[in-house]
C-alpha cells in the first residue's frame, strides 16, 4: 500500500506585469523547460512574465500555479494560463509565498516587486538565478547569499536543463504521459 | 492556437489536525469523489482530516494542493499525500487563503481553526458544507450566509456527487487519463 | 540605565462594520473602559464596531490602532478615530492579525468576519468575551475553549472594569497625563 | 464635537537583526529625531537596528510599534523597547506590512529582509532612505523609481530633521508634553 505521493518539484518564475517581447520570450521558455522536466510552474499569476511562463508550462504539457494578491479574480489576474490559482487577497504579502515553495527562482526583467521576491528568496535560501535583472549589492557590513546572474539566454537555459534533469528527488512523470 | 488554459474547479476540504477515525474515513471519500469528478482537492496540507481529504484524492487519481502555514517543511506538515506543497510562512492567516481559491468549501469536524475557516469562506461568498462540524447562530443584528449543515454522510456524498458533476466550467479530464 | 519600555497590554475589540446603535454604544464604552485603564483599544480599523471602539477610546485619552485590510486609505477605512493605522494590504488575512496582539478579545454583535477573529482568537489562547454576538457549539469530536458569554451589558462592563484594573503587568500611565 | 483624531505621522527604520555598532547609533539616532519631531517609530521588532531605532524613540519620549514576524513573544521578538508589539505570526510576509504604514522609510545597513522591505517600499511607493545598505540597479527595460542614498550621516540626519519639521500633516504633540 502507498505511504504517500511525491510532491512536484516547483520552480518560481520572478518577473512583472510589463515585461518586453524578449522577456516574455525568455520566460515562456522557461516555463516551457520545466515542465518539459517534471517541474510545476508557479508565478505570481500576472500578466507580461507571469503569463508567458505559465503558457511556456501548458504548452509543454505541464502544470502552472498561480498565487494572487487579490481575493478573487480581476483581470489581468489571474492570466488566462493559470490552471491552479491560488487566491490570496494578501496583496504584497503574497510575494513571500511566490518563494517560500520553489526549488529554483528564475528571475526574468523586473520591477520593484520582483526585487522584493528575489530578496526574499534569498533570505529563505531558495537559490535565484537572473536575467536582465536587478544588479544588487549588499551593504557593506553584510555578506548575504546573492543571486546568479547570467548574461546569455543560451547560458541560462543551458544551465537550467542540466539543473531541472539532475534534480533526483522529481519521480514525477509529465501530467499528459 | 490555443488562448489559455481552463484552471481546475478547486473543493477545499476544511478539517481539524485531530480527527477521529470516522472523521478522516469520510473527508477521504470527500476528496475521493472531488478528484474523480476532475475537481482539484485543496487542504491546509497538515495530518487529520487534511490528510484523509489528500490521500483520497490521490488514490483517485486526483491532484492535491496544501496550503501551509509554516515556511518550510516541518512533520507533520505537509502531510505526505500534497503533491503540490504552497508554504506561505503565514500562520494562521493561511486559513484565508484555504477558502479563497475554493468553489465549494465542505469542513468534516473541526478545532477552531476549521471554524475560522468556515466563517472567511461565509465572508468571501463561498458555500460551506458541514458534517460534524461547529453549529453556529449570528448575533441577533446580523443575518450573514450561513454553512448547510449535513446529518448524515449518505446524503452529504450523493449532494456532492450532485454538486461536483453538475459545474459545467470544468471542462479539465482526470490528470491521469 | 533603562533596559526596556513596558509594552501597552492591548485589547481588541471584534465586530462588524454594520453595526446597530446600541452595539455601538457598548463597544464605545468597552474602548473607554480599557483606555481608562491604560490598555490600547485594537481594532480592525473599520466603521461600525470598529470605529465606535476607537473613539471611545480616544475620547478617555487613550490610544487606538487600528489593523486594516487595505494597502492605503480608502474610506471608510480607517475610521477618523484610529491613531495608529497599520495598513497591511492582507485582506481577510488580517482577521489574524488582530486577535494575536491582544490579551483580551471583546466581541459586540458580528457578521463572519467577526466569527473569524472569535475562533483565531480561541485557536490562539486569547480570551474572548461576547455580547451579542455569535453562538457556538463545537462538533462532538472536539473540545476546544470557548468564549465567556455575557447576557447584560452591565456585566460584561463590571467584569471588564475588573478585569481590566487587575491585570498587574501593566504600569504604563495614561497618555495624556 | 469632535469629529475625530489625527493618526501619528509612522516613520519605518529598515535594518538587520544582525547590524554593526555604527549602524545601531545611526538608527537610534534617526529613532530619536523621528520622536522628538512626533512620529512614531515603526519597525519589524527586533534586535539591532529594530532594537536602536526603538530606544532611540523610547528614550525621546515617543511611540514605538514592533511589526512582529513571529504570532507570540519569542525573544529576541520583540526586542525590549518595543511598546506596541503587533503579533503577525506572518513570518517575512511581515515585511510587506511594515512599510505600507509608514510615511517615510529609513534603512540603516541590511540583509535581504531589507532588501525586500526597500523594494516593497518602493512598488508601494513609499519614499526609500538608505544609509549603508543595498546598492541596487534595476533592470534594462523597467525604471522603477529609486531609493536616495545618502553617504554621510549628517547629511542623513540633516535632511531627516528637515523632512520631519515640514510635515504639515502632523499636529500631534509629543505623547509625554
């Protein structure tokens, strides 16, 4: 007999509401990548990176969560990809839950609070990996983990299969097999 | 080309961490009957009712999301029938979130915790099923929403048999069709 | 040399936005009586209950806060008797908030919401003193603490004036002495 | 009659747990001028520069409000000049709350809590000050507006005393006059 069910390893795709048509590109992929892996795609369930990660995660047969700041649905959020959305009603706040589930951040462009979201990954020890990000350095009497920044997206996405692939504790097959 | 993806209708079942054993044996046939109907089963992800609820969802081949309220993992929570494990580091607070995403809430016992939870969902217009759970009356200047209360196991099933095959938005097959 | 300022015990004072005359006039006197004593009259903020708790406590020279659901201002909340507003943006999820800070928690008529702060109050070992406010009863399964009822305004005043005057951890003068 | 009472104008001090005795003295003294001026002092409620900002207010004979991460005391939460503790047990969701009250936000060095407050300030849009703590550039396609970075503390508290003075919107006494 079962003694449980694995959960689903989550990656946090980071990014905001308006967002270039390279973003949106980047995310999507991202998006695309990890649920071609097994992953669940959680965002803040916006538009402009929120969304293009979550169509990236359907497209690719997979999951995507959402967790809004608002109680109910007022659009743009949750966006249309969003298969599980998770109300809140917690406005800001809910940045902290964005980070406390994931695995992996991937940070794709960003406003203030997406920094907010990167920050707080940090201080809960949820590795960050950035893209046309914040550039942040810390104060001078404080050495906190800091997030990985890539340059290229050939890079980033060329690290982030290795990473999604190596993850051992995934027995999850994809949703659709 | 597709324009978005249908989000799953979401029963989240309300529930005490100490439940009797008649407790946790129906809230596991209310999660059962919510997954097979393709309905995803959403709890606060900790031991007792929550964990019946999970657990049947999962052996019916369901999907079941926990809401926590630590921000980590900290046995006994999540219990180990969450597949998708959303730590929100919030406390109590959480217990609005549980209600918020649900379209049907059904709360089978219940500590206070469970009646806080009965009472946000009456606040946010979402319908509460009770089976053994708290019975409440309003103060006299107050006539707000109140739970339909269930007296036999039997006919709160087969209402929700009812309930779950008749929402016409989900149109999501089972996940592991 | 000081080594630390005394906190203010805090009373919070449950119960809804639409309230009648009289439970008004009740929670008036209640937040005149605690900030007569020298405790800090907390509340969520609003009109109604709320904003009645908050000028009778200001009327006695006391100090209010209020714990509001919004991010910003938006009327009626706050109500123009609150001294100290702490917006938090979090919704419902404040219905938390405002019963952890208190030593007592006084509940005049109510709607869900204030069913809510009745039962995260109990959950968190608050005492809650009710005047017409909800009735409840727990399901069989469970034994969990229970509000103190009070049938007359008089006797709620006279064990509140009591309660209030003996609570020995308080030595915070009155503000505007 | 009165129609009601002037909220306290809230000044934020931003800062770590874990600070540098430069550090503490800065924020005790912005703590100070914020009292002296009379605002009250709003921090996260804990040791080092939660705690000097505190003091700093406390031995100004002003106000001095803790928003806690935590849902009870657990030392060092709250720090012992904190003479409204307001409980959350939010954990970093906390943060959010501990700017949007506030008029004005002071960080004085920082991990990546304050880092999340800073940016949570920002997209609030709230007004940043920062002395010794984060360096942060935003991302090629978004212009979000920015904290002031102040090299010297003179200058810092130079143009504290003048902010706090022109606040017209205060006419509250000092709480001990």
């Amino acid at each position: 007999m079962a003694t449980g069910a694995t959960p689903y390893p989550i990656l946090a795709v980071l990014g905001p509401a308006r967002a270039s048509a390279e973003e949106c590109a980047v995310a999507e992929r991202v998006g695309a990548a990890a649920a071609a892996a097994g992953w669940v795609v959680l965002t803040g369930g916006g538009p402009g990176v929120m969304e293009a990660a979550s169509r990236g995660a359907v497209a690719a047969g997979g999951l995507s969560v959402g967790i809004l700041p608002n109680a109910a649905a007022a659009p743009p959020y949750p966006n249309p990809w969003v298969m599980i959305p998770i109300f809140t009603g917690a406005g800001s706040a809910r940045n902290a839950f964005n980070v406390l589930s994931a695995r992996l951040c991937v940070a794709v462009g960003g406003g203030p609070g997406t920094l907010s979201e990167i920050a707080l990954a940090l201080k809960a020890g949820v590795p960050v990996w950035c893209w046309r990000s914040w550039r942040i350095e810390p104060s001078p009497d404080s050495s906190p983990p800091l997030p990985r920044v890539f340059a290229s997206v050939e890079e980033l996405l060329a690290e982030l299969h290795r990473h999604l692939a190596s993850d051992s504790t995934s027995n999850i097959e994809r949703l659709n097999d």
